[in-house]
C-alpha cells in the first residue's frame, strides 16, 4: 500500500467483503495495537472503518452506538498495524452500560501500544476532553489527537487548541472525507517500535483454514456470555438489559484443534420490534455474519423455552448455508428438572424446527459452564461434514443402492390416475459449504415430490456422515423429445 492519501487507501477497499478476511496461516506476531478512543459521537467508528476499508462499525447520529471492542488490521507505507475501536468513553456515568463501554475502553488502552484519540473540531474543547486528557496523560502512552470533522480552513485552525492538552502530535482530520489521514498515519506508523515488526514475512507452517462460528439468537439468550465463556475473558459487555450487543464482534479463539473466529451478534428481532437505527443496522450485520459464517450457533433460552422467533432465527442460518448447532442456554436454572426434562425440552425444539432435525442440541449454561467445552467439537465435526466432497464412485454407489433400486425408480413424483413416469438418471456433487448436488431426471413430467427430495436428503446424510450441516439438491430435468411426423 503506497502512502499517497488516506482517500486512497479507502476509496480502494471501502467496498471490500468481509469474505477477503486474510486465511490463519500467517506467522503468529504481535502486530503493534492501535486504540481509537475519545468520547461519544465524534467520529470513532467512521474513522475505524475508513482505516479498515470495511464498514465493522456500526456509524451513526445517536451517540453511544459502538459499546464493545471491535479489531481490525490496516497496512500504511508496508506497515502493518492492529487497531481496535472502542465505545464512548464517560468517566462518571455509572449506568450499566456507559460504565460497561467504559470498562471495555479501558481493556483496549491497556494492551495499547498508541492511542488515537479522537475530539471534535467543530464543537471545540469540552469538559469532557479535559476529563479524557487526564485518563489518557496518565497512561504514560503514546498519544495522537485527531481533531475530526477538519473539513473547513477555519475549522482546521481552530483545532490547534488541542494542543493545550500537552500531546504533540495533533492532526486536523476529517474521517468522513479522509482528508489529513495520510499525515496522521506517517507519524503513526514512524513511532511503532521495531522489534514488533520484525519477522512478520518470515515463512511459517501453513495452518487449517479458521473455523468462523457466529453466535445467533433473540435478544439476552446468553450470546455475549457464551462467547466470553468460551475465551476466558470478558471480551463484550454482558447487561440484563436486552440489546446490549449492536456490532457483531469478532474474536479470534485459538485451540490444539483449530482457529476460530467468533462472532457475537446483536440479538435478532422481527422486523417490527426493531425502532432506533443503530438497533436495526445492528440486526442486518447480524444477518451479514451469517453469510460468512462456516458454522451458527443459535442460542436458545431454555427458561422461557423455544418461541417461533427462535425457529425464525436459525432459518436464517438454514438459508445462509451455515451448519448448525442448537445450544439451549440458562439450562441451570431449569426448574424442577427430571430425568426426562432434557429428551421433553429437546421433543419441542424439533417440533418448532422440524427443518433442522439434523442439527445437533446442546443443554449448556453459559453462566456455568456447563458443557460449553463441548460446542468447539462438534463445531470442527460439523464444519468437516459442510466442506465434505463425495468422490464419484462413491456416490455411484450410493446411486445404485439407495436411487436405481424399486424405491427410486418406481414413483418418485405423483400424478393423477396413476404412475409417474419421472425417473431420475444420475446425480452428482457440485459444490461444497453447503454441500450441494444435482439431481438429473427425465420422462414424464420433471419435478421429484418433497417426500421423495427428503428421502434422498436423508440417505445421504445417513451414508456420508453430513453432521449438522444443511444440503442442497438441485433437479436438472430432460424433457422428452416430441416425435416429428
């Protein structure tokens, strides 16, 4: 990446999918952290995923929208760099969640190596910033100011105030329009220490593709507890209040097995429930992580028990090609359990998501622990089965046993007064994630019965362990040739 102008280092990438997320396989350095700090709505986020190239943050009018951490990774003049935003930061607000955004800014100056800290030309010095210059003085950290909203000459002389603070380095920035960046990330990128960078393209092992699980679910089932459960930290902010979670929130997980890449998700509601913007921009990422997730799990509250939104929610996953695993979460405070209350609470999962017969359910608590360890196997066993490709002699003979014998020949679709004479030739695999086949017919009138699609369905995840992964079939159908006179 040359170090032309920040415009073009975003004008370039501002589009890019979160599909182009480098594979694990990298050398395992600690690429210098980079912290956006500063208070509510001056521009945190816009600036994060301008430097990104990626829209992560969640940007908007209303403050407070960015609440927990959220990484990235950007190169400037053949550094490269990693830098997390954080929420606004209010020092003496003790509402649940400002002091929670708090807490989670604090995490992030913490393993810092420099701090960017974003004001407000426009609104100029405020008592807030005189508050956020101690905190960050104190830290003994490196600090850059960026005075934001520096679109206008005025505007960009008037931010020279900021340098009453005592840092040295203020930049006249505007995140929107990418002006002044470029110089702000020289001076960046000039001050990193050395010894971080060394070493970063040496040669290293190749690794297994990273596994990325999303974590789905109605509003407070548990997500944000069952990803801090399953990395040993509080990585998000976890509140009673539902909603608290609004940017899907990536960490990265690392085992002897594999590398995942967890993704917290805002709690899914129905179109109509959803009223401030960030809430519904929360939910359409949401959805966004489903589309490049390898594997979903969807939280259930196994307290208030499974309700049609539940099945709504893991049919998004179903149509995203995601496998899937059920965790019925809170499972500890199940009241009056029996021996039979688990295969009774399972009964009922089934019966609302008759769908996803083949999806495994887990009774966990993230509270507890209670077999969380047990998601991350059957992650890795699922994540194998949707990236599973049959050879073509097996499915051959998976043909002639399970489809050329009577029972798929003789009718696999109805007609009226008597027998179909559809009948299906051959199929082959296509694809992988999900595992997609086609399925070639001819004679009669083309279209195999739902009855007959489910039972090829089924026979193929009962003869190649498919597990928890959805599958695909597509009919091909060859009409038969009208004879000429």
């Amino acid at each position: 990446m040359t170090n032309s102008t920040a415009s073009d280092l975003i004008d370039m990438n501002q589009e890019a999918s979160t599909e182009n997320e480098p594979i694990v396989g990298t050398p395992k350095v600690a690429l210098p952290l980079v912290a956006v700090v500063g208070q509510p709505n001056v521009g945190k986020s816009t600036l994060f995923n301008r430097l990104i190239g990626q829209r992560r943050s969640i940007v908007g009018d209303e403050p407070g929208i960015t609440r927990d951490r959220i990484y990235g990774e950007v190169e400037w003049s053949g550094e490269r760099f990693s830098i997390v935003d954080t929420g606004g930061i209010v020092p003496d607000d003790d509402a649940v969640i400002p002091a929670n955004i708090f807490k989670q800014a604090g995490f992030a100056i913490d393993d810092a190596q420099t701090l960017i800290w974003v004001v407000d030309a426009r609104q100029g010095l405020t008592p807030l910033d005189e508050e956020l210059a101690k905190l960050l003085r104190a830290t003994g950290k490196r600090v850059l100011v960026a005075a934001n909203k520096s679109e206008r000459s005025r505007v960009e002389a008037e931010a020279a105030e900021f340098y009453r603070f005592g840092f040295e380095e203020v930049f006249p920035v505007s995140a929107e329009q990418g002006i002044g960046l470029g110089d702000m990330l020289d001076a960046l990128v000039d001050g990193f220490v050395p010894a971080l960078n060394e070493g970063i393209e040496s040669a290293a092992p190749a690794q297994k593709r990273e596994i990325r699980l999303a974590i789905v679910g109605r509003p407070n089932v548990g997500k944000s507890s069952l990803l801090n459960n399953l990395i040993g930290e509080e990585r998000v902010i976890v509140s009673p209040v539902a909603g608290t979670t609004r940017d899907a929130i990536d960490s990265v997980l690392e085992t002897d097995e594999q590398i995942f890449r967890l993704v917290d998700t805002a709690g899914i509601r129905r179109k109509g429930k959803t009223g401030e913007m960030a809430e519904k921009l929360s939910v359409v990422m949401a959805m966004k992580s489903l589309q490049r997730a390898d594997v979903a799990i969807v939280v259930i509250d196994a307290e208030e028990g499974v309700t049609a939104l539940d099945a709504h929610i893991a049919g998004y996953a179903y149509d995203a090609g995601c496998a899937i695993i059920i965790a019925c979460n809170k499972w500890d405070a199940v009241k009056n359990k029996e021996t039979g209350t688990s295969a009774q609470f399972e009964r009922k999962v089934r019966e609302r998501m008759k769908f996803l017969d083949w999806a495994p359910i887990v009774m966990i608590s993230a509270l507890t622990s209670q077999r969380v360890k047990n998601l991350l196997p059957l992650a890795i066993h699922a994540n194998e089965a949707r990236n599973l490709r049959v050879s073509t002699s097996q499915l051959n003979s998976f043909f002639e046993q399970a489809v050329s014998q009577p029972r798929g020949g003789s009718a696999p679709a109805p007609v009226k007064g008597g027998v179909s004479r559809l009948h299906v030739q051959y199929m082959t695999q296509v694809s992988v994630r999900p595992p997609t086949f086609v399925v070639f017919t001819s004679g009669g009138k083309g279209g195999l019965h739902f009855s007959y699609e489910r039972y090829l369905l089924n026979r193929l995840r009962e003869e190649f362990d498919f597990f928890a992964t959805p599958l695909r079939l597509i009919q091909k159908h060859k009409k038969p040739r009208k004879s000429k006179r």
